[in-house]
C-alpha cells in the first residue's frame, strides 16, 4: 500500500520560512521598542509640561467630546515642537505600523520568489490596511 | 493628573496581566474596565484596545515566531478574512449606538467564557485536504519524543468565514477575537492546538491594525487613554506570560471564566438602561 503523501517543505520554502522566522521577530521587536520609548517620552511630557491640559481632555472625552481629526502633517510639526500630546499621538501611529511594515516585508519577499498565490494574498491584506486609514478619513 | 493617570495604568497592567494568563487577550478586560471605572464612552475604550491589542500581539509573537510554532501561511491566507471582517466592523462602530454595542460586547464575552472552558481535541491530521495540499499550509511541530512531526491542514473555506466573524467582532468591539480565531483553526482546520493559539496571536496584530488604522483615521483614539493604556497592557501582558509557565491553567480557565460571565451581565445591564 502506498504511503500518503506528508508534508515536506520544498527548498524555497523552507528558505522563505527561514527568511521569515529571522526578520519577522527582529521587525516586530524594533517597532514596539521605537514606539514605546516614544510613548514613554510623551506621558512624561504631559506630566512635566501639561498636566492641566491632560486633566481637562479627560474630562471632555468622558463627556464624549473628541477631538477632530488632525491631519498627519500637523501632528508631526506639533511633535518636533515638543508638543507632548502629538508625540503621545505619534507613539499610536508608530505602534500601529507593525502589521503594515510586517505585511509590506512579506508581500516583497513572497515577490521576489514570484509566490504568486501569496503575493496576492499578502497585497489584498495591505490594501486592506491602507483601505483602513482611507475608511478612517471617508467615514 | 497622575490619580488618573495612574488609575489608568493600573486598570491596563491589571487586564493585560489576566488577559494573558486567561488567553483571552488584554482587550476583552479592558474595554469594560474603561468604560465601567473610568466612564469613558465605548468608542473612546474600543479605540484605545485595539491599538493595546496590537501591541500585545507583537510582543507575544517574536518567541513564538521564531520557535516555529507560528504557521505564518496559514495566518497570511486567513488574514485575507479577518481584515475584510475588521474593516467592516471598525466601520460599523462609528455608526452604532453606545447601548447595542455594549450588549454586544456582553454576548461576546459570554461566548469568550464558553470557550475558555470548553476542550479542546489534539490530534494530528496526517495529510491536508486538496486546497490546502495546493497552499503548502501544512506544517510541523515537536513531538512527545522530540522529533518534528508532520500535519495536515483541512477546511480553508469554513475557517476563513469564522475568521471574517472574528474580524467583524474585533472591529466593532476592541478585542483580539482570539478565542474564536483559535476556535476556527483548532475544532475546523485541524491544526494543533499550540500552532493555532500562536498563529491566532499572530493574526490578531493585522486583524486589530486593520481597525485600529480606521479609528485613528477617524480621529477616534483619543492618546490621553490610548498611550497609558498600550504601555500599561503590554507591561501587564509581559508579566502574565512569564508567570503563566507556573500557573495552574485549568483552575485559572474556570475563575477568569466566572468573571467574565459576571462583567458581562454588568454590560448588559448598562446596555438595556441606556436603551
């Protein structure tokens, strides 16, 4: 009787796994150390700096007032000019890149092996991320 | 200021370090933590969730990733569902009223406990069905002897549909969804119940980024909650993980379970006064 058929990765995969189990961890842990010291530096600015400011936007949200969407641009201007609130906010942005950079590095390896399956799938789930950012401002 | 601000960082410390030793994720402890003890609206705790969630998911994954224990095919494909689910949800969050999603939220959390104490099967399937044999999704993980072992992957399409519901779910309510993520690939497509737990942990950075994107888009993370909330849960979900190993997973399942049942019928019952 025949032996089923088991699972034995063929060298390109086994490459493209390898390539994945070394970057995908390095990435992941870059971008949340990055984003933590960033958000790290904003609270202890608010404290430091603006605690009043602080105390009255908690007040405002649990009155359900949010602020409107600042633009990207004007966040990042208010941050270099050491605005604790914008570098908290900037922190946010950083953390919610993880997936994006992580879904990018595997879209652009799954490329150069021409996976086309996989590129196809890896490009569907960034569109889907930027669509994210897009709905965000749309909605 | 630093009573709120430290309240808040003890609330998240306190949820990540329960959502990690119940499996559950941060966010399903935090989210009514919000909006119980710091009376913050539910948009504003949903918002401040995701971006912990996927902050806890990153964390979690490195090891995970890079021990082999994470099918990162299968979570590439199944990604396909859950971010079209999160995108959906996140979408919908904006326009539904406070008291239906915090109903909603309680009959997640019911579901949650359900699964948390349900058991789980751990048998290996020896070959993969013809879909999945085509997507190379199978894999291979130790074995008592220490040897790797071979499985097979089966049930694409039925996986991927609870993984858009999983999506929807993580969308509209702040969570992970990883019990049900777990759910669809341990009892659906068969995989072995460690390799679905960290592939689940895995996905659940996209499926929450996806909708995190759309909330801080939206202008609807508000970082006076947000940034205390990510460093709080994640610091809490690190010590979790590391008293985890010693803990005694069975009993704590049943305990977390009980409290879950107990926040849920609070939100609820906030949920039909505020209709």
């Amino acid at each position: 009787m025949n032996q089923p058929e088991r699972y034995s990765p063929s060298p390109s995969d086994a490459e493209e796994d390898r390539i994945l189990r070394t970057w995908t961890p390095l990435m992941l842990r870059t971008v949340l150390i990055v984003s933590t010291i960033v958000l790290i530096v904003g609270i202890a600015a608010t404290v430091l700096h603006s605690p009043g400011f602080y105390i009255d936007r908690f007040h405002a949200l649990q009155r359900g007032q949010m602020h409107a969407t600042e633009q990207f641009s004007m966040i990042i201007r208010q941050a270099a000019a050491g605005d604790p609130h914008a570098i908290m906010t900037i922190g946010l942005y950083v953390l919610t890149l993880v997936p994006l950079v992580r879904v990018a590095f595997t879209f652009v390896l799954f490329l150069k092996d021409r996976d086309y399956i996989y590129v196809a799938a890896t490009a569907y789930v960034l569109s889907g991320l930027i669509l994210g950012m897009a709905l965000g401002r749309i909605g | 200021m630093l009573t709120i601000l430290g309240g808040l960082l003890a609330l998240a410390i306190l949820a990540g370090f329960v959502g990690a030793l119940s499996g559950l994720g941060g966010g399903v402890f935090i989210v009514p933590g919000l909006v119980i003890l710091a009376h913050v609206p539910m948009q504003v705790a949903v918002g401040a969730s995701l971006i912990s969630v996927v902050a806890t998911s990153a964390g979690a994954s490195v090891a995970f990733v890079r021990d082999g224990w994470t099918n990162l095919r299968v979570a590439i494909i199944l990604e396909c569902a859950t971010v079209t689910g999160a995108l959906t949800g996140a979408y919908l969050a904006g326009v539904i009223s406070q008291p239906v999603l915090e109903m909603l939220f309680a009959l997640m959390m019911l579901q949650s406990a359900y699964y948390s104490i349900t058991k789980h099967g751990d048998e290996l399937l020896s070959q993969s069905d013809p879909l999945c044999e085509r997507l190379r999704l199978g894999g291979e993980v130790p074995g008592d002897d220490g040897r790797m072992t071979p499985y097979g992957v089966r049930n694409l399409p039925g996986g991927a549909a609870l993984m858009v519901i999983a999506g929807v779910m993580s969308g509209l309510l702040g969570i992970g969804s990883g019990a049900l993520k777990v759910a669809a690939m341990d009892h659906l497509m068969k995989l072995p119940l460690k390799v679905s737990s960290a592939t689940s942990n895995f996905m659940i950075g996209v499926t929450a980024g996806a909708g995190a994107l759309v909330f801080l888009s939206r202008g609807d993370v508000a970082a006076a909650v947000a940034a205390p909330v990510a460093i709080g849960v994640t610091g809490g979900a690190l010590l979790g993980s590391r008293i985890l190993p010693h803990a005694n997973v069975g009993y704590l399942r049943k305990l977390f379970a009980t409290i879950l049942v107990l926040i849920a019928v609070e939100m609820g019952w906030r949920a039909l006064s505020g209709i």
